[in-house]
C-alpha cells in the first residue's frame, strides 16, 4: 500500500513539473515573438500583440502559429497558409528559395581534399558530380570516375610493359575497380570507375608503382557521387600501338618531350582573349558539334578541324589551307583529357622544327589545356569560355560546366513540383537532330552514320517515329559532316581518306625516309546472307568481344563498325613474327546489350566467304 505522505509528494511534484512546463511554454512564446518583430515575413502583428500568457484560449491559438513558424524555418519550400501569407509574399519567399538553391548549385569545389592528398599524393583534382550534395553520397550516388594518362619515354621493353599490365590489373581487383585501360609500350590511358575509397586505393597503388618512377608525376582527375548506373560492370586492359591512335607509332611518333607548352585552365582562358591566336579542337567533329570552346570576339579563332577520327589530324595538319591559318599565330589546342593534344602538339612542333614549309609559318608558339575539357569545368564551373556539353567516352556520354548542372536539377526540379522555374540560364543547346534539324545535344541509341560511321546525333521523337515505322530513319539521314562534304556512300569516305593518306605519307618518305602503311580499301562487300537482330544471353553484362575469321584482305575500320554497332575501342591481334593482320580482334562496345546482338546475329556468319567466331 502507498502511504498517505507519499501520495502528497507524487501531488506535490505533478503540480511543480505543470509550473515548469508554463513556465517554459511562457519563456518560448516571448522568445519567439521577439524573433518574429525581426522576420519581414512574420505575421500580421496585430494579430501577435494580442497573445498574453494570462489567457489560455489566446495561448493555444499563439501555439498554432508558432509550430508553423517552426517548420517554416526547418523547411523554406513548405506552404503557408493563404489567410497568413497574402499571394504576393509567397511568391517573393518562393523566388528567395529558389536563388538561394541556385546561388548553391554554384558552389562547386574543385581543390582535392585533405584526404585526397593523404591517400593518392601528388598532382590530383577531384570534386562531388552532385554539387547540393558535395560529401560522400547515397547507395544511388556512390560512384567515383577517374580519368588519367601517362605517357612514359623513352618507351617499354616487353617485360616492363607486362609487369605494369599485371600490377593494373591485380590492383584493380583489389580495389574493385572497373572500366577500360588503353595499355601500351608508350604509356597508360585510362578510364575507370570504383567506390570512393576503391579508385583513391587505386590510385595511391599506381603511384608507387616502381618507387614512383613512372607515375609520380601523373595528374589523376576524380568526379565524385555518380549514380551507380554509370559504373561500368568489369574491368578490359586493351593492348594498343597508341594511346591515341594518329597513325604515328614506333618511329613515327613524335616525342612527348615536343609537346606544347601546358597551360593551367585560368592561363588558359586568359590566352584565348588574345589577338594573333587560334584555337584548334583536336577532338573529332560529332564531338565538337555538341559543345566546344567560343572565345571572345577580338579574340581567338576557333577551328575545328572536321575529323571523323584521330588518324585524319596530321594529315588536316599538313593542308596548305590550315597552314596559312596558323601563319604568324600562337596555336592553342584543345581536347577531352589532354592525352590527344600530346601527339597533336609535338607533331606540329616537330615540323616546325624539321619541315621548310612549316618553318616559314612563323608560328609564335604551340599550347595545350592542361587536364583538357573535364579539368577546366572544374576551374569554371559556371562555364568561363564554353557553351554546351562536353562529349565523353564513359557512361555519362556528355556532362557540362557542374554549376550550369547544377542549375539544371533546380529547374527540372522546380517543374516536377508544379512550380514556376526561374528563367533557364544553363546549358545552351549547340547541336542539331541530324533528321529534323532541331537544336539536339544528346547523343543515344545504337544508330551511326549510314556513309562515315560516326555516332548518330538523333532526337527522342525521331527514335520514337523510326521506332513506330512512321517515318524511317534512313540512308538519306547522315551526320552533317557528311552532308556538308556530299558524301553518300562508303566508298566516298574511303576513297577521299586513301588519297589523301597516300599523298601525305609520300611526303613522309621524302623527309623523313618512312615506309608507308596506308593501302587503299576496296569496296566493302555485304554478308553472304542477310542477318537478322538476335541477342544472345549475356548475364555478366560484358562489353569486350573477341571477333575471330575476319577477311584481313577486306575488313577495315569502317566495316568493322558497319558490322558491330557501338563500336568504341578496337585492338588489332597483330602476328609477333611478322607484324601482319590476319583477321582477329577485340572490340569494346558501348553496352551490353550491343554485345549481346553482335554475338546473337554474327557468331557462325558468314562475311566476305569467311564463317565468323564471335
């Protein structure tokens, strides 16, 4: 039994914890009243004047308002209600969020962290993809990508080369890491994607490498916080002559001890503001017709060279038409990464050096992008000199400047909820649906230029309309460097590339003493018997085949990527003895459902009389 004095002391601290409790509701009210004289978005304040502590009735109606007043402050975009907030104020609230939200999108770092430099060292960039989310995301954003090259001179014997292919390789199973490495006797090019600690693992390994005497100095570029679909499912090492493939290996290849000068993104920017300068895309030209570098008007030119592929450059280089636009002029180069323009600028300071004609160009000195397209949005987030999307080879497919990204997801957001967006001042649109024309900048589905073979650059309603057999996407619809040159067949692009090759390695054999590589193509010849589109199982998700039989005489690039759609890397199984061809090689395709439709529809196919392994 409870006692009587027991029963009073339980009374006795219920009533003491009640004037507590009024006490602490009374000192709240008065603060928050104070707060909200502050507010230029409080309410009405006749309305706050007339709540005192002695009526209860006034109180639990003061209560009310200051729990919205609460969630008002812990959540900006909640709704107030229409009798305390007039349509004009609530649209000036909205307006402040919206700035605000945009003001942060804007806020990108692009400086390695503290943690970065502990683990990896030396020179490395990275930044969150997601800019309102820069610290270590979600399951849904918990990819890292990383983007490096390294070219090593003088080049690699046999065993150093496998030693490193062996060490990339075990360390990238040890860190989980995936994606394509561009391996040769002359270097690393690499594209890779892992978790957060898995690609700094990575590359800390890398780094040591030998006691760092390869990669101490190699600059490794991280994007941070992508969603996990943009992971890529198994890592392929792929054996190449080049790590940018200009047609210049062995001794051919100019030394990277030519290359230009490396400007940092800021000195960058600050050279194509000025006169007697021209800025030259290395990239090819479905690349640049999405997005690319426009300098102001009194300063750099802009060329674009209009290649379909690397191999064309030296030849564009030796043109007498580009020869008079660099003439007199400081030449500034530009590309994805900065591995293009290694090649690309020694080259041309090697035949400043050793060719009459280049001489006399006067040409007043030779830059490259330090870190290319991917390092200078990190320095200019808001987008400095660029207007569109930079093209990438990962499964991004294209990105742009993060806080114009950024700025994006605000927009898109704003219109989802139902609410009115600010003005779009983000990504401007620089390419066009090659079958309708309108302004279109983003490259996808299988679909490749019918005559060249480049990515197809096709709007959703297009697709759509091909898909739904109302209108037909065909023959007629090329890409418009095709259009441009009136190229309609293969054969045209193959013939106009032979010639052109043939009267530019005789000039080769004159200076230099090179033999030539370049053999004319014959006509490409179908299947013996039409295919139709099959898939074949494909549960690992892989996208590296091995194609074996191919007709050495007739297979060329072009027909391979006629053959494979989604083609993105090919190496060449060259014989050992004789360094020939005979019909073997590995190809890399853009999906795994490509590689499920190559092996369905050709494996036990005959092209060119001869039956396919795939």
């Amino acid at each position: 039994m409870v006692s009587d004095e027991e029963l009073k002391q339980k009374k006795k601290s219920k009533k003491k914890e009640k004037k507590m409790k009024k006490k602490r509701k009374h000192e709240e009210i008065t603060k928050i009243e104070k707060e909200k004289k502050n507010i230029s978005t409080s309410t009405d304040k006749d309305d706050v004047s007339q709540v005192t502590p002695k009526s209860e009735k006034k109180r639990s109606k003061k209560d009310k308002k200051q729990k919205k007043d609460k969630s008002k402050k812990k959540d900006k975009k909640s709704k107030t209600s229409k009798q305390e907030k007039s349509p004009k104020k609530i649209e000036e609230e909205n307006d402040a969020n919206t700035t605000e939200e945009l003001n942060e999108a804007k806020n990108v770092k692009a400086a390695p962290n503290d943690d970065d430099l502990k683990i990896v060292g030396g020179r490395i960039v990275s930044f969150s993809a997601d800019v309102m989310e820069p610290e270590p995301a979600s399951q849904e954003h918990s990819t890292t990508l990383l983007l490096f090259y390294q070219y090593i001179e003088p080049v690699l014997d046999e065993d150093g080369f496998q030693a490193i292919l062996e060490h990339v390789q075990v360390a990238g199973e040890k860190h989980q890491v995936t994606g394509r490495m561009r391996t040769s006797y002359e270097g690393l090019n690499c594209t890779l994607t892992g978790s957060y600690d898995g690609v700094r693992g990575w590359c800390k390994d890398l780094r040591d490498y030998n006691n760092g005497a390869y990669f101490a100095d190699t600059e490794f570029k991280l994007t941070d916080n992508l969603p996990s679909g943009q992971a890529f499912p198994t890592l392929h090492a792929f054996k190449v002559d080049e790590l940018v493939n200009y047609g210049l290996s062995g001794i051919k290849a100019p030394s990277i001890h030519m290359s230009g000068e490396h400007l940092e993104p800021k000195d960058y920017d600050k050279k194509m503001k000025e006169k007697d300068t021209v800025i030259i895309d290395v990239r090819n030209h479905y690349e640049a017709s999405i997005g690319r570098f426009q300098p102001p008007v009194n300063g750099a030119q802009y060329i674009d060279p209009m290649m379909r592929k690397s191999t064309e450059f030296p030849v564009w280089l030796d043109k007498p038409e580009t020869k008079d636009m660099l003439r007199g002029k400081q030449v500034l180069m530009y590309c994805t990464g900065g591995v293009r323009c290694e090649r690309a600028s020694a080259l041309l300071r090697t035949k400043m050096e050793n060719e009459d004609d280049t001489k006399a160009l006067g040409i007043k000195g030779v830059f490259q992008l330090q870190g290319g397209i991917d390092k200078y949005f990190r320095d200019f987030p808001e987008g400095g000199s660029w207007r569109g999307k930079n093209y990438t080879f990962d499964k991004r497919f294209s990105h742009a400047p993060p806080a114009l990204e950024g700025m994006e997801r605000v927009v898109k957001k704003k219109e989802k909820e139902g609410k009115e967006a600010p003005e779009k001042a983000g990504i401007e649109v620089m390419g066009k649906c090659e079958a309708c024309h309108k302004p279109w900048d983003m490259f996808r589905g299988k679909r490749r230029c019918p005559t060249c073979g480049v990515p197809s650059l096709i709007c959703k309603e297009c697709y759509q309309l091909d898909k739904d057999k109302i209108k037909k996407l065909d023959r007629s619809v090329r890409c418009d460097l095709c259009v441009k040159e009136g190229i309609r067949s293969k054969h045209q692009v193959r013939e106009k590339v032979g010639r052109e090759m043939e009267a530019y390695e005789t000039k080769l054999r004159e200076i230099y003493g090179f033999q030539p590589t370049s053999k004319k193509s014959k006509p490409a010849q179908r299947m013996d018997a039409p295919r139709k589109k099959k898939s074949a199982p494909n549960p690992k998700k892989i996208t590296k085949l091995f194609v074996k039989n191919l007709c050495a005489k007739e297979v060329d690039q072009l027909q391979l990527c006629e053959l494979i759609p989604g083609i993105t890397h090919i190496e060449w199984i060259m014989d050992r003895k004789t360094g020939n061809w005979y019909g073997s090689v590995f190809v890399e395709v853009a999906t795994p459902e490509d590689a499920s439709i190559a092996v369905g529809s050709l494996h036990k196919q005959k092209c060119h009389g001869r039956v396919l392994n795939v």
